[in-house]
C-alpha cells in the first residue's frame, strides 16, 4: 500500500509542475520517435476473475517489456502503437500468465523547461493472455492510462519513464469470461527520433 501511496504522491508532483508549453525545448523539432521500455508490473489490487467456475486470482509481481512508435500530429499531440509483454504469477496458481498488448495511443506533450516533457494519454488496444494450464488462452479489449516522462540526452535521444497499467474490462476464450481491472506497472526506458 505504501508503494502505491509513493507513486501516486510521485505522480500528483509531476503533474504539478510548472508547464511551460511554449519553452523551446530539445523535443520541439521531432516529429516522431521509437522507444523500448522495462520494468516491473506490480501486484493487484484487484483480482484476475475466470466465470465460470467463478475463479478469482490476485496477481503477484511481474515484468514488463515493452516497444513503442510514436509520430505528432500537432505541435502538442502524438498518436502512435505500442506493443507491450507482461508476464505475472498468479497467486493459488501454478503457472504464470503471459499478457500481449497491441495498442494505438494518443499522448499530449508538454515541456517542462529545455529538457523534460510530460506525456499524458491513453491507450486502446487487443490483450491476448496465455496461461500454460488447462485454462485456453484469452482474447480481450485493453483500456489504460498513460503518464509518461522523457528527459532529452539531445539529437533525438531520451531517457523515458513510463507510470501506467494493463487490464480487461472484457475478454475471454469463448468458454469463459477472463477479465481484471488496472495492473500498475512502471517502466524505464530509452527512445530516439527526428
């Protein structure tokens, strides 16, 4: 609990932050940028629910790796695709769950002096869940929120850090329903563009 209140207290001071939209920044001429993220997905605080017969899991600590490609569209909005892999044991459960994500994502950009953007989105996407078990793999809608950092290191080039969260309102195997809410994961990561 104390890990989510840090993260959350972390978050809340970012976004407060003065925005300085107009500064000129090491971002302001990129028109689009490739990264790839790691990190760790951290457990709960909901449970993973499989109906019927009526399961219900909690998730422990995972990882994540995860790849992204974003162009702007205007001069403070990208939209991009984003695949990302997580991989989560399940508590009372024998054998880890493997997530895919494919998703679009659409961030606003904002500068925070020379070196530093916000990037706060979302994303909308296709979760495919494999579970090696007697439970077949699940196919579902993937909703999250993204709040991402970048530090600029210059020609293109950034250091990112990403505080967001995989779930499934809906999805399943068409035997059962296998859905969960928000899974919290944070991710560092590195990009370039042009």
């Amino acid at each position: 609990m104390k890990t989510y209140l840090s993260l959350i207290c972390i978050l809340i001071y970012g976004v407060s932050f003065p925005i300085t939209g107009n500064a000129q920044s090491n971002f302001s001429d990129q028109s689009w940028n490739v990264g790839f993220q790691g990190g760790v997905l951290f457990p709960g605080p909901g449970q993973v629910n499989i109906n019927p017969p009526g399961w219900d899991f909690e998730t422990e600590t995972g990882f994540v790796l995860g790849a992204e490609i974003d162009g702007y569209v205007a001069p403070k909005l990208s939209v991009g695709l984003k695949y990302l892999y997580s991989n989560a044991s399940l508590k009372g459960f024998s054998d880890a769950a493997d997530v895919h994500t494919i998703a679009g994502t659409i961030k606003a950009r904002f500068n925070i002096g020379e070196k530093l953007q916000f990037r706060p989105g979302a994303s909308f996407g296709y979760n495919r869940i494999e579970i090696n078990s007697d439970v077949d793999g699940s196919n579902g809608f993937n909703v999250a929120g993204i709040f991402q950092y970048a530090y600029s290191l210059g020609n293109g080039k950034a250091i990112t850090g990403d505080f967001s969260f995989i779930s499934q309102p809906v999805g399943g195997n068409g035997d059962r329903d296998i859905t969960f809410p928000p899974i919290i994961y944070l991710t560092i990561g590195y990009e370039f563009g042009n």
